[in-house]
C-alpha cells in the first residue's frame, strides 16, 4: 500500500511540476525601433492556467516615462488574442522597477499582460510584441522577456 501511495505522489508531483517558460531579447545599442516587432516562439509541453507578462530592462534616463505595447498570441489552434498596454517607467521622476546590479541606473519592470489564462493546448505558440508610440526608436531599452508563468 505504501508503495503505490509513493508512485501515485510521484506521479501527481510531475504532473503538477509546470516550469515558467522565458523567452528573452536583447535589443542592439539598448534601443527599441518603433517597426522592430518582437517575435518569441514557444513549444508548450505542459497545459494549463498561465500568466503571460513582460519584463523590461531599461536604463535611467530612458527617452520616454512611459510605453505602449500591443501583444498578439497565437494558439496551436488557431485563436488569436490582442491586449495592447500602456505602463509607466518613472513615477514623480523616480524610476519604476527594481535595480538590476548589473549596471548603474539599470532598472527592470514586470508588466503583466494575461492574467490566468488557460492554454488549452500542447504544441507551438507565437507571440508578438510591437512597440506602439509615435517616436521613431525608444532610447535606453536593454531587453525584453515574455514570461509564461504557471498558476
């Protein structure tokens, strides 16, 4: 009996272990081009709840206090969703987001996207981001990672 309670344990732990997924791009000379859209590839082996945010590094001064984004997933089977969002990077001229360490005046914002959605399927999903501002390029943008975080 306790043998099989030990392999059904097991077995429940490695269904329910679901690793984030991180796809990360680093943009040439820390500057964001209005028409670079950032595309991000992922293979989903594990179905379920997620949390799809951004993460932002940026440095300080950053050539605007705030930005907006639009991002587009599309689904193994064929849905498309789109959320454009606008976030802040400065508040009252300090800036949003923790420090890196990597360098001075390096900050890093999470800006969250889908809240618990529930991707259905196992397979190939794309994801876009486009930069939506009126500057042609955005100074001082160092990366930017798409995080699939299970809930």
């Amino acid at each position: 009996m306790k043998k099989h309670l030990i392999w059904v344990t097991l077995l429940a732990l490695s269904f329910s272990c679901r690793p984030p997924v991180e796809k990360t791009h680093h943009f040439s000379l820390a500057e964001w081009n209005r028409f670079e859209t950032v595309n991000y590839h992922a293979i989903l082996e594990h179905t379920g709840t997620y949390d799809i945010s951004m993460r932002l590094v940026y440095s300080d001064p950053v050539s605007m206090d705030h930005l907006t984004v639009g991002l587009t997933m599309e689904t193994p089977y064929n849905e498309e969703r789109y959320l454009e969002q606008d976030f802040p990077l400065f508040r009252d001229g300090q800036p949003l987001g923790i420090a890196t360490g990597e360098e001075e005046g390096q900050y890093e914002v999470t800006i969250p996207f889908f809240r618990e959605v529930r991707l259905q399927e196992q397979g190939y999903y794309e994801f876009r981001i486009d930069l939506l501002v009126n500057k042609y390029s955005v100074a001082g943008v160092h990366q930017l990672t798409l995080v699939l975080e299970p809930v």
